[in-house]
C-alpha cells in the first residue's frame, strides 16, 4: 500500500544499476493525480538517506499547493557514497568564494570539521551495496588501503581492481573528464589523485614510508573511479528506465502533468529522463511540464548547443524541448564537490589551452555556476512567496549562494544543503501552482 505525504500518495520506484524497474509500488496502476512530482537522490549511504530529503521536499510542495491534486514519487536507484563523505546534520556557515570561476587544488575557504579517516575495510562495506559482482574485489582493495603495503606491484593490482569497477558506458563527451584515471600512465595517476586527497591523520608519518603519498592517491583513485561510476549509472537509470516508464504514464487517459526534480548525480538521472522519453514526445505532447537541477554533479555543458568537445555541442543539446514548461538549475559557490572535488577529479584532463586557463569552465558541474546556454537567465534563489515569473522552454539559472550555504562535510561542503523551502517553492511556482 502506498505511503502518503500529508494525505497526497507517494511512492517509490526502484531501478537497477541497468534502468531496469524493479519495483513501482503500486505506481503505475494507482496512479490518480493531475500533477505528478518525482525526484531523484544523488549519492547516498543508504535509500533512508535519500527518503529524508524526499519526506522534507515533498511535505513541503504539499503545503504550497493546497488545492491541487499532487502525487509523489522517490527514485530509487543504486549510488553510493564514502563513509568518509557522508554530510552531517548541519554545519557552519561558508563565506562566499573570492572567484568561482577558477578551480584551486585545495578547497577554497573556512573547512567544515573533516570526519574520521576511513578505513578500507569501511571503505569496501560502503562501496558493496552499489558493486553487487564485485565483493571480492571491494575485499582486496579494502584489505590493500589498510595494508599500504611498499610494494609497487601491488599499487598496480590496486589499480586494475579499480579500473574493472567501471561497467557503464559514458557517451556525453563534455561529462568525461574522469574517465583519464582509467587510461593514464599509473604513476601519473597516483601522483595527481594524491594532490586532490584530503589530508589524512598518517600524513605525520608518510616521511617515514616512500609510499605514502601513492596509497593517499590510491584511495583518491577508487573514489573518483567510484562516483564515476555513479554518475554514468545515473544517466543510464534515467534514459533506460525512468524515460521509457514517464512515456507508459503518460499514453494513460488522465496521465498527469510531470515535474522532474533531482539532486547531485540524481539532476543527471532526471536530466537523461528526458532523452528516454518515446521520439513523439516533444512541445505540446511532452508529460514533462517543468525540470529542476538541485546542484547537479554533471557537466554545465549537457544541453549547450555550442559545448568545448568535437561535437561541438552537448548530449542533451537536442532535448530542450521535451520540457514543455521551465528548466531550472540552482547553483552555489559553497558546494565543494561541484565547484571543486568535480572540475579536480578532471585535472588528469586539463590538456586542451583553454582548459589551462580556466578548468572550471571545460570540466565545470552544473551545480557550480548553472545551465551554460547563450540565453540562460540568473534569478536570485527566494523564499517561498516570492515571484517568479518562468516561462516555458527558457533556462533559468537560480543563484542559490545565500541559501545552500551551509557545510555539512570537508568533502562537499553545502552540496547536501537542499532540505530548504527556497527549493520547494521554485518547483512550486516552475509547475504553475504556486
């Protein structure tokens, strides 16, 4: 039986690692609602996780559209997250960033308190659930970071371990910036990955042991190869499975008005939705009515018309008018993981001048500076009750610098800081029922 959310339904969809829908609950033909809100979770520790931010969004949009008849919908699908990076309740406060437009090694500003340093063995359990074929693998390459052992042939089977978890293909050009870490020299691998990972409570002896500094780059390598991993996964969900399931909903008499909300890899997820959608649909015939990127972990390039890769524009370039209504994406120079683990993760990338001159804005995410099309507009991010005035089939950047503000891990800084009534009531008045 379906769960509701002050007296609406929601329910849950399920897909595996391949789109492929696993459970529904109940949502395809139980479905009885005018407008139909699905969001999409980024990385997780755990589907409770992702069930927190919906259980806030959702009782959120319920209040600000009495009258309507809404229903909910929260994906499920397999992501991950480091122990090392899950966020905490709250934090303080981030000043804004001198200059969000260029990518420093370390992140900018006042830190957030750093969790406790990962073991591998915790490292291993928390990967596990999203590599299901892999556990022995998980079990070794647990087994080598806490070893660190001053072997350099084991580095190179650490390596080949964390290469084979990559399963799922990546055919957004403008979004492969980590894919060097599977196909650079080893040395130069370790030695760059080494230069991104956060300090460590060893670091005090790594003067006493020469492979320090290659086992730091080792772990650095397993999380960008891992939330690689996550990121194709999610364009897989959303065009394999969500896509082709919203086409099915909406071929029903009396299919609802869709609104597509997504956080982090999960903005990804609902982005590549759009691009599963049956061919017919399209303007008028889309059940898409508006799209909401909460801090998207993926390129500010996807649907650019005029993108920096051979193709000369985005994967997503052609699928603007599958949103019959809004684009929305906010953005924040406090998210550390967009503004600098992401373009960072890259930086085996940087090769081509202008990524020289200005990384950020070649490997650049979405949630850090926002749709890059010619015609995008940047509104400020306000509280509920303010006046928006969207129109449809427009790119609107929303400046949420004064609200996801708040670090919440040393990792990710406020990329987690999305539980806000700002956001809720943007998708609110994107939906035209505010």
């Amino acid at each position: 039986m379906k769960k509701t959310i002050r007296g609406l339904p929601y329910w849950e969809i399920t897909f595996d690692k391949d789109g492929n829908l696993t459970d529904d609950t109940g949502l395809q033909s139980e479905l009885a609602a005018d407008e139909l809100f699905i969001f999409g979770h980024g990385w997780n520790s755990s589907p409770a996780g992702a069930r927190r931010h919906y259980d806030f969004m959702f009782d959120q949009l319920a209040q600000m559209a009495p009258g309507h008849a809404v229903g909910f919908a929260g994906v499920i699908w397999p992501s991950l997250l480091f122990p090392q990076d899950d966020p905490a309740p709250d934090g303080p406060l981030l000043a804004s960033p001198a200059d969000t437009q260029s990518t420093p090694l370390l992140p900018p500003g006042p830190s957030p308190a750093q969790a406790p340093e990962s073991t591998g063995a915790e490292i291993a359990a928390a990967l596990a659930p999203a590599f299901p074929n892999h556990q022995a693998d998980l079990a070794t390459l647990g087994g080598l970071l806490d070893q660190r052992p001053q072997d350099p042939r084991q580095l190179l089977a650490f390596i080949d371990l964390t290469r084979g978890l990559i399963g799922t293909d990546n055919d957004a050009e403008e979004d492969r910036g980590e894919a060097m870490v599977l196909t650079a020299a080893p040395r130069t691998v370790l030695d760059t990955m080494s230069m991104l990972a956060p300090p460590e409570q060893s670091d005090a002896q790594a003067g006493l042991n020469p492979f320090g500094a290659l086992w730091k780059g080792a772990k650095e390598l397993l999380r960008v190869a891992s939330y690689y991993e996550m990121k194709n996964r999610a364009g897989v969900v959303g065009q394999r499975g969500l896509g082709p399931l919203l086409g099915r909903l909406a071929g029903r008499p009396g299919a609802p008005r869709i609104h597509l909300m997504g956080h982090s890899f999960g903005a990804r997820l609902v982005a590549f939705t759009l691009a599963g959608l049956p061919p017919s649909m399209r303007g008028h015939d889309s059940p898409v009515k508006s799209l909401m990127l909460i801090q998207g972990a993926f390129s500010h390039f996807a649907f650019a018309g005029n993108a920096p890769v051979s193709a000369g524009k985005g994967v997503l370039a052609g699928e603007r008018d599958r949103v019959d209504g809004p684009l929305l994406a906010t953005f924040s120079g406090k998210d550390r993981a967009v503004g600098w683990w992401y373009p960072n993760a890259s930086r085996l990338a940087w090769q081509d001048a202008q990524a020289m001159v200005n990384p950020n804005f070649r490997w650049g995410g979405m949630g850090n500076n926002g749709y890059q099309q010619a015609a995008a507009q940047t509104v400020a991010l306000g509280p509920a009750g303010s006046r928006y005035k969207f129109q449809p089939g427009t790119f609107y950047r929303l400046d949420g610098n004064d609200v996801i503000a708040h670090g919440r891990s040393f990792f990710s800084g406020a990329h987690s800081d999305i539980d806000q009534p700002h956001l809720a009531w943007a998708a609110t008045s994107a939906a035209g029922l505010a």
